[in-house]
C-alpha cells in the first residue's frame, strides 16, 4: 500500500507507529471507540473553550492602557476616558461594557495577556485568521487546524463523539483534520430531523439499521460515532436546559454558543475541545469610545462570558475560556474615527485553572520607537506560547511540537496564564 | 522484456471489448482479467465517475449506445448540445456583470452599510450575486449534458484553488471560473497553468501582486506630481493623490510606507508544492525564491476596483536566476515567467503530481500506479493535453478493475447533485441548493487553504455530516429541499406496494447495488406506512441516505 506524504504528515508519525500501516479508517475508528466515562473521571476532564473574535478586536479599547498619556494622545475621539475604565491594576483596565467580568477578575479566575499576536507580518484578516487557526504563522498549505492536531496527538483522553465541537454551521479551520470533530448549529437540532418524536425515533432507527448492515469502512466507523452521538444527547436531553444560578445569557450568536458549551459540559458528554465564533470587530469607522459599536460587542462578550461564568459554578473549576484574535489594531485612530489593522492584541483567559487578577505578557509600551513598523503595538508574545502553554498546562498536552510544527515551545517562554 | 505500457494497452483492449461498444479486435491478456461488468454496470460506472451520477432513465441509454461511444461524446464537449444549460445560466445575473462592474456594486454596498442602511438594496444584491457564484456550479452539474466537462472544471477549481472570500477575490472570482478555467478545462496543461498565473484572482490569493524586487518604488512614488496615480490600493480604494501639494506629498509619504518591501513567496511555493512539482517533486527553498524573484512584477491593475493584470517592469528583478538547475540570464522581464511556467509544465514531476491527482478523482483513493503510467503515457505524446490524459485513464484498465467500482466516497457537492439527478430534481437560480452543499462541509470556493479540496474520503465522513446528508435526503425525497423541485414520478410512481416501491429504488437510485440488509430496513419501514405518497418518499429518502449512495 502507498501512502502519500502528504497523508503521512496528516495523520502524523505517531499515528502510523500506533496503528502499523492500517487504512486510516481504522485509525480513525480506533480512535473515535467509545466508552462511557466513569463519573469520577468526568468530573475532573479538562475543558479548553476558545472564542475567535474574527475581524481583529482592539486590544487597546478592550484592556485599556489608561496609564499611558500616548494612549490618550493618539486617540482623542476613540480613547476610552480613564474616569470610566474599571480599573484592573493601576495601569490597564477593562473597557466598561465589561464590567460584568470585573468579578472574575477579583476572585483570581479572569486573566488577561497582553501584546500578544502572530510572528507573521500580515494584515490581511484572511492570511492571519488562517495562520493562528493552523497554528504555522507564515506557512499556507497546513492542511489541518492546531486544535484538530491537538485531538489527534494527545491519546491521554478518550475520544467520545463529543470530545471536539465547533459551534456553528461548519468546522472551522481550526478543527479541520483527521480527528474526528463536530459542527453542531443547534444541539437541539442535532440528529435526525422529523415532524413528531416517534417518527424521528423510528428514522433514526431505520438509518441506523442501515448503516450497521450495509456500511463499510470509514462509513461504517463514522455512522456508528454518529448514532451514539445522538443518544448520548438524547439522555442529556437539551429541550429542558435551564441555566444555573440564574444565569442570563445575552441574545445572539454568542449566547446560544456558550449556553449549548455549558450544556454539553455539564451534561458529562466528554467534551474537552469547544470553539465559537464572534463576529464584528472590524472597525474601520466610528469605533466608539466607551459608548458605541465597539462598546456593543464588547457587552455581549463581557455578559457571555459572566453568564457561562456563572451556569457552570462549580464546573468553571476545570474549564479555561480563551479568547483570540487575529490582530490588533492601529495605536492612532483614522480618518474615519476608526482604526486599522494593527499587529498584536490582548486575549482573556478564564477559569478556575487560570492565574488571574493580573495582565500578563511582556507590555512594549506605545513609544513610537517600541512599535512594530513604526505604528503598531509589538508583539511579545508568540501566541503559539499561549496556546502551547494552556494546552500543555491544562489538558495536559505532551507533544506541543507536533501541535505547533516548525515550532519549538519553551515553558520559559510561557506567559504563565495557567495557575501551577 | 515486454514494454510494459504496450502490455496495458493490450490488457485495456481486452477489457473494454467485453463492454460490447469497443470497435477494435479483442486480444487476450495474460497479466489481468478483463472485468465482469455487464453495459449495464459499465453504464453505472462511468456515470457514477465521469458524470455527477445519472438520470432517471440514463443508465439504461447509456448502455444501449455504448458506454465507449458515451465517453468519446463526453471527450468532445463542444459537440453536446446544452441548450437546457444555456437557457438556465441566463438567469443568473453574475454573468453579465465583470470585475469592473462588481468591484463597483461591492463599494456601493459598503458605502450603504456604512451609512447604516440595513438589508439595503445594493447590499441585498450583493449578496445574491455572490451567492449566483456558487449556485451556478450546482446548476451547471445538476443540468448539463457535458457532465464530464463540468467534473474537469471542478477538479481544476481545485487545483488551481482560490478563496472567494478574500479581499477583492470576491470581485475577481468569477472572472477566474468563466474565463480563466472553464475555456481551458479539457486544454493543455500549460494554458492553464499560465492562464492561472496571470489571473487577478490567484495573483491577489497567493499575494503575487504585491511581490517587488526589494527596494524598487512605482515611477508615481518618486517623480512628485507627475501623474496622480496610485500603484496599491491596500486600504480600500486608490483614489490617486489629491491635487494640493502638502497633502499629495503626505499621501505618498502614506503610501511608500504601506509599499511592499520585497518579494513575497507564496506563490512561488503553491505553484511549485501545488500546482505543478508537487511536494516531493524536488524542489529547494532556493528555487522557491528563484521562483519568487521570477515573478516579481506580475501583479494587478488596481484589485479593490476589480482591474486585471498588469506587469510593472518597475517591480520585477531582472537579475540572472537559476531554478531546478536551468539557468534564466540576466535581463529578462515578464518573458521569463512564462518560459519557467512552460519548463515546469514539461517536467516529469509535474505529469505524475498532476496525472496521480486525476487519477485520484476519476478512479481511487489511492491510486493505481498503472493508472497513472498510462496518464503520464499520454501527457507526453500529447505533449499535456488534457483530453488525451484523461482518455488514458478512462480506457485503461483500472478503471473498470472491480476493486476500484464504487471504492470512492462521494463529496459533498458529488452527494447532493448525484441525489438531486436521481431523483430528476430541477435546482433553481437561488443559492439555496449550494448552500445545502456548504453545510455538508464544501462551501464552493470557500476552501481556505491553496490545497482545494480533497479527494480523499476521511476529509468527507464524520458523523456530523453523515447526519445531515440523511437529513438531506430525507427532505429531498420529500420534496421540501429549498431550491430545487423533483420529480418523483419519473423513477417510481406513488404506490404502497412495497416491493414495486422497492425495485424502482434500487433499479433507479441505487443501480442494482441495494443489499440484503438495505432491501429488509426499507421492507419493514414500508410496513408502516400506508400511503403511497409517504411511501415512495421514505424508500427515496432511506435508499439516499444510505450507505450505498454515499459512495459512487
């Protein structure tokens, strides 16, 4: 049998030393048998949720450097005035739309890096969306996601059909690859769709039937994920979820998301690996200052993420929220009382296994001589040591150069998000 | 020593003689059995191969003509009549607009957004036209009689891929599809390849617009109020400088800084890993940026205004370069990309990256390497034409090897045109139909990566997406799959006789193939269900969800 490169650096060393030479169906069945959890190892699995906020979010005006009178003087009709930051620790603080994650920040479980962003010198949204989804700042032709390569390497954790879940209509390319992962749009909706119960159930008998008759291969393996799946959901029963503690999600995309994140994680499915998206960062005009388009992004991020805070109560325990995004932007506001695209940003990291009440990473200062090309906040953290740090420190991950190729990560290097 | 390509010709001519269409004089082989398939299941095949799978009704014509004649009339495109394809593609309005045109609809829409105009009606029109892209290809593999064309101009979409969703790519996209790949689809190799090289769409996707030779500057830039002309319009629009001194001397100084700084190797590397040598084709870095300093200059009339391609002399480095050995002397401009363009078309890397790849889509997974003998065979005594490579592989014996009928896993887009021609579905003008495909996990010109899709069946089955293909089915079978209409009744009528029901479905749907366990699910679900309507659509929808259908 022939295998080409290409499909050997896919399914990776390791996964051809576990399994010989096998088709890769095999592999990936092998990897995708599932076995119901014992409840004492649920409880403690480790969940990694990361939030993509596509269009490059200003870090500036999301954890704001008030301390600085630059920030001030490049910025005078965006700026957000130090008299309504919350203050975080003197120098930096949360724009005011987040107000709702100052508590979090308080007891220790809401952390911030800042200065952080890509090696690569790109502006484009789509070559720097591409290069922190695949994780290779600069290469293109990665075919698959670091977070897909993540599942696939680290054989620690058992897969079930729910260990990996991107939220919306499809599979970002984060989570593109060999192992096994799902788009869920609506969990409510996931499975098969009919009028009435009975007749859903008795489809779904039907095709499962069919599958496990007259299926071969990967068909066969990948039906069969796909009808534990559903099961599995059913028991969990997703119609009847109500949020802890009173917890209220804000209305939209982002809600919906984090609400169905906290259902699987409570549900006990296996999810170790969650992604969400949210959009509208992009802005070129009339940004806002601490009223606004910004602000308004802003709020929705900041009540999610309290409300998911929130439902989960003790759960957040073993959960880290990281948010990213592709760049940052401009230091001096434009013409249209906007910003560009910039180079580095900040990130928020949440949970109960994160260091927080403090802004990590190493800040360069918006002195036009520590700018990168001359206008834009520098990048001092690689984001790969962010990402490498929480994969390795919280799911414990052991092989980060096979998640990061042509990376070497250093936990020197590692902004020390994780609490040790 | 028997030559070993005469030998499969033989073994070839053997085999399609049992197809009961083939004019030459059979010869025995010694080396393979000629295939057991009966016209009826060669009829299949091809269909399911050469063809986005047939037609209520087409299996059976196909084998009566001859499936060898089928293939020779598939081979000639231009000489199928495709009136019901040309009557259906007036209707989509992205072809009457070019680059030009839409670059200027998009601004128009951005202007309306930015002004708050919610759902306004540039916006909305944009967004249909966008959406026309996509629908169109939906269409013309739904409808067309040149089917085997329309599978070569979505391999080559693959090949040479682009994402839509870049930048100006939106605007410069559908030029790419209508006049760069489709008139060459069944071409020389070497027409597409610099065809491709010298599209706006790719130049801006792999960056080569803005590749300079380090420390040249645009003639604009440095002779002040000569000509107020800008060179990159990386924000949103080059309005050119303004006519006041002072400002127009900030706007240079503006733009010289946002001026690439030097040459940029991404396609460089694509077009050597990609598009021609392939990964182990034996390439250096070095020759990638040999490659690079090649193209340096090949760039982009103004791509936010949807201009098209343009070299700047200025740009380009026209000292001596060396790849893969072969020297390019000093003094050579745009010529010189072409002359390495057609090197590289020519290279023997290049016939088996590109051969092994069709073989890939046209036979197996992984594909024979006979197969791809005969193809690379064919590339040299045609010297690259398409037709002929693809000739090769259609009549060589791998093709019709039983282990390799039905051995593929259908893609997203395959799954839902092959279920939607089954069931003799009419898809309309609305993008409804691509989208079904882009929530099975193709979006049409939407793969990020240069790579294109691929063609290897682990990328299409996960259990999400089996799922939804049973959704699909189960609402196409239904008749409520938005955007397309069926036609039930010309492949079973409505009955409750469930083995009249069933035959129809496996004679109609399935060609033949439906097994023992698939025959007894569907048996005892029509057990329950009386109505004759209800029935025929939950044999349609069991046997298109199925196991089988997934696989072509």
């Amino acid at each position: 049998m022939s295998i080409s490169r290409r499909v050997f650096i896919r399914s990776g060393g390791l996964a051809l030393f576990s399994f010989g030479l096998d088709p890769l169906f095999l592999a990936r069945a092998a990897l995708a048998s599932y076995r119901p959890l014992p409840p004492t190892a649920a409880l403690s699995r480790p969940v990694l949720v990361c939030l993509f906020q596509r269009g490059a979010v200003d870090g500036l005006n999301m954890v704001v450097p008030h301390g600085e009178s630059l920030y001030y003087g490049e910025r005078p009709r965006i700026a957000v005035p130090a008299s309504d930051v919350v203050d975080l620790d003197g120098h930096f603080g949360l724009h005011p739309q987040l107000a709702a994650l100052k508590p979090l920040w308080d007891n220790k479980s809401l952390g911030v890096i800042h200065a952080v962003g890509s090696p690569d010198s790109t502006r484009s949204h789509f070559d720097a969306q591409d290069y922190m989804e695949s994780g290779t700042p600069g290469v293109k032709s990665t075919a698959d996601g670091w977070l897909n390569r993540y599942c696939r390497h680290d054989r620690e954790h058992e897969d079930t059909p729910f260990r990996a879940v991107a939220f919306g209509p499809q599979l970002p390319r984060i989570l593109a690859g060999s192992a096994p992962s799902l788009a869920i749009d609506d969990l409510q909706a996931f499975g098969l769709r009919a009028p009435q119960g009975a007749a859903r159930d008795r489809l779904t008998r039907a095709f499962e039937q069919l599958y496990a008759g007259s299926a071969t291969g990967l068909l066969s393996s990948s039906s069969q994920e796909a009808f534990e799946a559903v099961q599995l959901l059913q028991r969990a029963n997703p119609a009847q979820y109500r949020p802890a503690n009173d917890a209220e999600y804000p209305r939209g995309r982002l809600g919906r998301s984090l609400q169905q994140i906290a259902q699987l994680i409570k549900g006990n499915l296996g999810l170790q690996v969650a992604f969400a998206d949210v959009t509208g960062w992009d802005t070129h005009v009339n940004q806002g200052a601490s009223e606004g388009q910004l602000a308004a992004r802003l709020a929705e991020l900041g009540q999610g993420l309290a409300a998911f805070a929130r439902d989960l109560g003790d759960k957040l325990r073993d959960v880290v929220v990281l948010t990213m995004s592709e760049f940052g932007r401009t230091i001096r506001e434009n013409g249209n009382i906007g910003t560009d695209h910039g180079h580095a940003t900040a990130m928020l990291v949440m949970g109960g296994p994160v260091n927080g009440g403090r802004v990590l990473g190493r800040w360069p200062g918006l002195d036009p001589a520590s700018r990168f090309e001359g206008r834009d906040l520098a990048v001092t953290t690689d984001f790969r040591d962010l990402f490498g740090e929480v994969l390795a420190r919280h799911l414990g991950a052991t092989d980060l150069s096979a998640v990061f190729p042509g990376f070497t990560p250093n936990p020197v290097r590692f902004p020390g998000v994780i609490r040790s | 020593m028997q030559n070993p390509v005469l030998a499969r010709l033989l073994t070839l001519t053997a085999a399609v003689a049992s197809l009961g269409a083939w004019q030459s004089a059979p010869h025995q082989s010694a080396q393979r059995q000629p295939p057991t398939l009966t016209p009826h299941d060669s009829a299949l095949h091809a269909l399911n191969r050469l063809a986005y799978g047939p037609r209520p009704g087409e299996v059976d014509a196909v084998a009566a003509g001859g499936v060898m004649n089928w293939i020779d009339r598939q081979l000639s495109p231009d000489q199928l009549d495709d009136r019901l394809v040309a009557e259906r593609t007036v209707k989509f309005r992205i072809l009457r607009y070019d680059s030009g045109d839409l670059a200027r609809l998009y601004a128009a829409a951005r202007k309306e957004r930015r002004e708050r105009q919610q759902g306004g009606q540039v916006e909305q029109m944009g967004r249909q036209l966008a959406g026309e892209v996509e629908q169109l290809a939906v269409v013309r593999a739904a409808l067309s009689r040149r089917q085997l064309y329309e599978v070569m101009v979505d391999f080559w979409a693959n090949h040479f891929n682009v994402f839509f969703g870049k930048g100006a790519d939106r605007v410069l996209a559908p030029s790419y599809i209508e006049e760069t790949l489709r008139p060459r689809a069944f071409g020389k190799f070497a027409d597409l390849l610099i065809a491709t090289a010298r599209s706006p769409a790719m130049l801006f996707y792999l960056d080569n617009w803005e590749s300079v030779a380090p420390g040249s500057t645009p003639p604009a830039l440095t002779r002040p109020r000569l000509h107020a002309r800008s060179w990159f319009g990386r924000g949103r629009y080059e309005p050119g400088f303004s006519r006041e001194p002072a400002q127009a001397d900030s706007q240079r100084r503006r733009a010289l800084e946002r001026m690439p700084k030097g040459i940029n190797e991404n396609y460089a590397r694509e077009l050597l890993e990609l598009h021609t040598l392939g990964v182990d084709g034996g390439y250096t870095q070095q020759d990638v940026v040999e490659v690079a300093r090649i193209f340096t200059g090949w760039s982009i009339k103004r791509p936010q205004q949807g201009g098209g391609f343009e070299f700047h002399d200025w740009a380009h480095d026209y000292g001596e370069k060396t790849v893969l050995g072969v020297r390019f002397s000093a003094g050579h401009g745009m010529d010189e990309g072409v002359r390495l363009l057609k090197l590289l078309a020519s290279l023997p890397a290049t016939m088996h990256h590109v051969s092994r790849k069709l073989c890939q889509r046209l036979v197996n997974d992984e594909p024979p390497d006979g197969c791809v003998d005969d193809a690379v065979a064919a590339w040299e005594r045609s010297s690259g034409d398409m037709r002929e490579v693809v000739r090769a592989i259609v009549r060589g014996p791998d093709f019709w090897a039983p282990e390799n009928i039905r051995a593929k896993v259908k893609t997203p887009l395959e799954f839902v045109v092959s279920a939607v021609r089954a069931v003799g579905g009419d898809p309309d003008t609305t993008p409804r139909l691509a989208q079904v495909v882009a929530r099975l996990g193709q979006p049409l010109y939407r793969h990020v990566a240069p790579d294109g899709y691929p063609e290897r069946e682990a990328a299409w089955v996960n259990s999400g997406a089996l799922l939804d293909r049973m959704n699909v089915a189960v609402a196409l079978a239904a008749g409520r799959l938005p955007g397309v209409t069926v036609a039930l009744d010309s492949l079973a009528l409505a009955t409750a006789d469930a083995e009249q029901l069933m035959a129809a479905v496996n004679d109609g749907i399935l060609g033949g193939t439906m097994s023992d366990n698939t025959r007894r699910v569907i048996r005892e679900q029509l057990a329950e269900a009386p109505d004759p309507v209800a029935a025929r659509a939950l044999a349609v929808g069991l046997a298109l969800g199925g196991p089988e259908f997934q696989r072509r």
